[in-house]
C-alpha cells in the first residue's frame, strides 16, 4: 500500500490554506513557493492542486547518492543528509511535484503528512492508501537484479 495526498480539483476554490500550512510546517513562514503542494489557477474559478502521488518513483531512481528512498508506508522521502543538492530529481519530476526553492540546498515534497488536509475548509485533499502498481515496483527489481549480477 502507498500513503498519498489524493487531491479534488473540483473541490477546490484557491484559498491557498493548504500552501500556508504545509510552508508553515516546514519552513516557518507563509509561502506558497516554500509548499510541498502547489495551487495553480486554471480560469474561470478553477484550480489545479499538484502533490506528489509517490507512485511514479523518477526521483528515487535518478538520485545519485540514493538521498531518495521509498518508506515502508510507500511514501518517497528525502535523506538531507546524503542530498548534495544536485537536483536532478527536481528535473526527472514528471508533475513538478519535487520542489526546489532557491537558497535551500535541500529539495522537498509532500510527504503525505496530512496537514494541508485537516485545514482544508473545502475537504479538497485527504491522505489515502492505494495498491502499489507493477510500474511503481519494477525499477527496484531491475535495480535489484542488476546489483545482484542478474540481469532484468
């Protein structure tokens, strides 16, 4: 099972509570360039909400200090330690959900904590759990089988 931020566009309406909170969280200020989720305005009142599905796994596998690993809940998490700040998972995001904010050595993403959710007056993102897809599994086990000797 992967814990994630199932996001509803339909329900949201940008009063941009979920930016502040999660910015507030992790980088002691409001500021939506500092939040692992993104609101962007689509017109005419609608909203797109960005957040890391920790399914597609880019990040993990271009990583060249494996800083980026999988948790045992599914959710894709980030080594500060081991980052040097290359980036490179930044540019392998598919969504643009690995963020970076200039000055930071360290980027950073949803982590599914939840806490853009609980403040949502609209109940437009909620932490859920899903079923691991093949996709999702099969770089590790190339990955494996190639540290192994083996071939895919």
């Amino acid at each position: 099972m992967i814990k994630y931020l199932h996001t509803d566009d339909s329900k949201c309406v940008g009063c941009m509570t979920c930016t502040a909170v999660c910015s507030q969280m992790y980088f002691k200020e409001d500021n939506p360039a500092k939040s692992c989720i993104q609101v962007f305005g689509m017109g005419k009142g609608a909203f797109h909400l960005v957040a890391c599905d920790q399914e597609c796994r880019k990040c993990v596998m271009e990583c060249p200090t494996q800083a980026i690993t999988v948790s045992k809940t599914g959710v894709v998490m980030i080594n500060k330690s081991l980052c040097v700040g290359c980036l490179a998972c930044v540019a392998v995001c598919p969504i643009e959900a690995m963020r970076y904010y200039p000055g930071h050595k360290n980027p950073f993403k949803c982590i599914a904590c939840g806490a853009c959710a609980k403040k949502c007056p609209k109940e437009a993102l909620s932490v859920r759990e899903k079923e691991e897809s093949p996709a999702a599994r099969r770089p590790f086990e190339v990955a494996a089988a190639v540290s192994q000797g083996g071939k895919e």
